[in-house]
C-alpha cells in the first residue's frame, strides 16, 4: 500500500474515533441534564400527587382550599392554584368559600350539589 492509503486510512479511523467520543459525551451529558431537571421538579410532582390524592377521595369530591393548603407546605397560595389547575381541578367558588374539584369528577360533583 501506498503512503497515500494509510494516510486516508488514518482520517477515516481518527473521524470515526471523534464520533464515538462526541456521542458517548453527548448521551453523558443528556443524562445529567435529565436527572437534574427530575430532581429539581420532584417536590411538584410530590405535591401534584397530594393533590390528586386528595381529590381523588371516595367520599370527598371536593376540597376546601383551607383543607388543601394546610397539607401543602412551602408553596403560596398562588402557587398551589397553579398546580390544582396542573393536575386539571377546576374552582367551585361558593359562599361558604374557595372549594376545588378534579374535571373528570364533576359529574359526582353536581350530583352532590
């Protein structure tokens, strides 16, 4: 073989070599990226999970916002409306106050009404 061939034989190895070693970082630092971003919104999926529990009761189909502020720690009020409208509850305002109730419930809600 020619100079020449080993040359282009030597590119062809070091390109490939680069490749691998920018798709072995890539998926490295994808993976980092993920993990970071579960662990940074994990106490919201916590609460979201509250939430649901809470409205999801057999007997309870709706809540207070007293009742479900007092179970949630650490977040404002406007902050705890986001996430009740995250995990799809819908506001019953009455007058006795500020009640919540999940979309997919709202039939048993009117029929306690």
């Amino acid at each position: 073989m020619s100079e020449g061939w080993w040359v282009l034989i030597g590119v062809v190895v070091g390109a490939l070599a680069s490749g691998l070693v920018s798709l072995f970082l890539q998926n490295r630092s994808f993976a980092h990226e993920r993990d970071m971003h579960t662990l940074q919104n994990q106490s919201e999926a916590n609460v979201k999970e509250v939430l649901l529990d809470m409205l999801n009761h057999r007997t309870h189909v709706r809540r207070s916002f007293g009742a479900i502020s007092k179970r949630i720690g650490g977040y404002s009020d406007d902050e705890i409306r986001r996430l009740l409208h995250e995990v799809n509850a819908k506001k019953a305002g009455t007058n006795e106050g500020e009640w919540w109730y999940l979309a997919e419930r709202e039939d048993e809600y009117i029929a306690k009404r």
